[in-house]
C-alpha cells in the first residue's frame, strides 16, 4: 500500500481559477484535486530550479 500521509483542507479559488482547474480537468481526464496538485508541484518544481 501506498504511506502517503493525506490532509483534508479547503481553499477558496477565484472564479477563473476553478474554470481554468474545471477545463484542465476535462482536457486530461482527471479531478479538479488532480489538476490543482498538478499545478503546485510545477510551481514548486520551477521555483526550487530558480533557486538553484
């Protein structure tokens, strides 16, 4: 099985940032979660190689 500690939490999202999570979901086949863990892991990812 997979460890993976998970949270449950809930965040308030602009209006374009649901559309944009709600289209990406529908274009890949996955979850608005899905796409919203997506994009914060490129965005972390991009910052630590601008730290680097």
């Amino acid at each position: 099985m997979n460890n993976v500690k998970r949270v449950r939490w809930t965040a308030q999202l602009p209006v374009d940032v649901d559309r944009y999570l709600s289209d990406e979901a529908q274009k890949n086949c996955t979850s608005k979660n899905a796409e919203l863990i997506r994009a914060v892991r490129n965005a972390r990812e991009v910052a630590e190689s601008a730290a680097a």
